[in-house]
C-alpha cells in the first residue's frame, strides 16, 4: 500500500477538487399543472408527462 511521502500543497489539493462542485436540477415547467419537474420524468403532482 502507498505512503505518502510529502505534504500535498493547499493549491494542489485545490486543483484536484475543483470537480467536486454541485450542480443545480434542470427543471422545467408541468404543461398540464404548471409545477415544476425534471426534464423527461413523470410530473410528481399531477402524473402526465
């Protein structure tokens, strides 16, 4: 198993996470109920796509 053998730099470690971030859902408006839903999946209000 590795060791490590030195101290990994602040922007190193940074460098590495700059993909750790969150995206937000894309929603999009029911044409039936108005309420919002994701793109593709049954309306969880009202059940239509």
């Amino acid at each position: 198993m590795a060791v490590q053998q030195r101290r990994n730099s602040k922007s190193r470690t940074a460098k590495r996470r700059t993909h750790f971030k969150l995206t937000a859902p894309t929603l999009v408006k029911c044409p039936t109920c108005g309420e919002y839903k994701l793109p593709h999946h049954a309306c969880t209000n009202c059940g239509s796509k």
